[in-house]
C-alpha cells in the first residue's frame, strides 16, 4: 500500500509508493559514450590558455606557479553588482534591480574532469573556496542569501563540460529558505532544540537510511525524500551557516562528499544531479534553531501533472532500500 510520508524540516508530504516501486538496480542510468580524457579544449573559456575568454578574475588558488582552482564572474548573471537594493512599489507590484554576485568557481585544470576524478586535496580545496566567497560576500550588507550549486550532467542544467560550480550572493531570501527557517524557528520555540540536530540524532541512532558516516558529518536519505536518492550531509557539530565550518570539518565534508558522489556514480551509473548547500540567511548567521547542509539531487525521475498541481512528489524509490543500496557500493 502507499505511503504518506512528511518531512519534518520541510513540511512536504511525499507519496512512497510502494506499490509500484522499483528496485535500487532499477535507477540505473543507461550507459553513456565515455568522453575522451583531455586537458585542453581549445574552444573551452575556462581552460588553461584561455583565462582572457573569463570575466575578470576574483581570485584563484595556485600550485608550483600554475592555477588549480579560479572564481570568475559569470558571463551571464543571474544577477549583477550593477543596481541597488532598493524595492519599487506600485500597488501589489513590486519590483527591484537584479542586485547581486553571481559567480563561477572553475574547478580544475583539466577540461573534462569530475569530483571523483580529482584527489582528495583537490576536492577539499573547492570547498575551501566556496567557503572563501562565502565569507566574502557575507560582509556585503546588502547580501541576504548566499546559495552555493552544482549541476552535472545535461539534465540537471551542465552547459559547459569543464568542472565547475557556481555561487551567487542575492539581496532577498528565496521563500524556499526563508520558508525552511521559519519551520526551524517554530520547532525550536515549540520544542527547545533545533529541528536538525534532532533529525541526525535519530537518522544516526536508526542507521536505516544512513549512507556514509565520517568524522564530523553524517550522509543519509531522509525519511521522506522527494525523490529517487535524495541525499543530505549534516555536519554534526551544529553551525546555521557554512560560513562557520573548520579546516578539520572541511577536509571530512571532502572525504565524505566525493565518497557520496562516487557510490552513486558507481551504483546508478553516473547519474546527472544537482548539489547546493543550504545556509542559514546572513544576517541570521548565529541562530540556535538552523543548522546548514549539503543536498543532492539525482535527476532520475521526472516531475509530471500530480506534482505540478499538488506540490507534492511521488518517491517510486523507498528510503531505506535507496541507502541500503548505496551503503553496500564499493568504491
């Protein structure tokens, strides 16, 4: 029989549907051409050689005088340092200039490398990087949000193949967040503890939707995921904001993250997916009641009329075998 299932952090209700659910071995994706391993893409903006193709330069990290990893605007913002933040009203309507930074981290050297490609110190250091402009643009009063993202794969929205990811710092709050953090809010003035460190303390002493636990986070499936291999990382320490996270903290998110990313590669056959990092709103940054994450979302499904005109999703993929199946993959 189907299943309503509510996650507690977001308050969705998703259908697991039991009854037409598929085994983990059936999300496999089909195989794909393997992509001729190069350095160099001579079209490429973010290759080496070609770092006058990029907007001007915000910073970069370098090894032996060569680059490793450079933050570069975006050629075509979402939003611009251009403008100011202030909201134009005219009746219901309201209007303001597309404020904001909208960065590309340009990952690494190599033109068609992956995070599992690249050695652990190569990963640690992307991190260390969003953590960087994290920091930075939280000290622009202007900015509210900063949302940090990766897409990989033609699914989930990859138009260029080089490795990169992409940060952008805005002066609201998407209501998605700012509808997460009065959730948080609530159940922590209603309950005297925040909502997701009670969730990690029960996901850990389960282990049923565990995939991966490490030094200082922990991977799993929520309860009720959205969607086929939804995945969060929780730090375990609680912090609201990803600005707050360590050096020791960021070498284990590193190691736990790329593990992630390699069993579902391994597993499901390089999936196309979606990262972000969710973040406590910068002015709120040392509250009791948020605690920031790392979500993935594996595009294997697609959403169709009843999520559309519900808000709801069906889930064909049951928690528990999901992280089983992934536990069980060995890299």
């Amino acid at each position: 029989m189907p299943e309503l299932r509510q996650n507690i952090i977001t308050r969705d209700w998703v259908v697991i549907a039991r009854e037409r659910a598929l085994r983990p071995d059936q999300f496999v994706c089909a195989a794909q051409p393997e992509l001729k391993k190069h350095d160099v893409e001579k079209n490429c903006p973010f290759c080496p050689g070609n770092e006058a193709m990029a907007e001007e330069e915000i910073f970069r990290m370098e090894e032996k005088n060569r680059w490793t990893l450079r933050l570069v605007p975006n050629k075509f913002p979402a939003v611009t340092p251009a403008g100011n933040v202030e909201r134009n009203m005219n009746g219901i309507y309201r209007s303001m200039d597309a404020f904001g930074y909208h960065d590309v981290l340009i990952e690494h050297r190599k033109h068609n490398y992956t995070l599992i490609d690249m050695s652990h110190a190569e990963m640690n250091s992307i991190l260390d990087a969003y953590r960087r402009r994290y920091r930075m643009l939280k000290k622009d009063k202007r900015i509210e949000s900063i949302i940090i993202f990766r897409n990989h794969g033609k699914s989930a929205g990859t138009s260029l193949v080089h490795p990169h990811s992409q940060i952008v710092g805005m002066p609201v709050v998407p209501h998605q967040l700012r509808i997460r953090t009065d959730i948080a809010r609530s159940y922590f003035d209603d309950n005297g503890q925040c909502v997701f460190c009670k969730t990690l303390q029960e996901e850990l002493s389960s282990g049923e939707r565990l995939v991966l636990e490490t030094k200082h986070f922990a991977a799993f499936i929520p309860y009720a995921a959205l969607s086929a291999f939804h995945l969060w990382i929780f730090p375990k320490r609680h912090m609201a904001s990803f600005g707050e996270v360590d050096k020791d903290e960021l070498d284990d998110l590193a190691l736990n993250l790329q593990t992630v990313l390699k069993k579902l590669h391994k597993g499901l056959n390089n999936p196309d997916y979606n990262y972000t990092i969710r973040s406590i709103p910068v002015h709120e940054y040392n509250s009791e009641y948020f605690h920031w994450y790392l979500s993935i979302i594996p595009r294997l499904t697609t959403a169709a009329g009843f999520e559309l005109g519900s808000g709801m999703f069906i889930n064909t993929a049951i928690p528990e075998d999901s992280a089983k199946f992934l536990r069980e993959v060995e890299i």
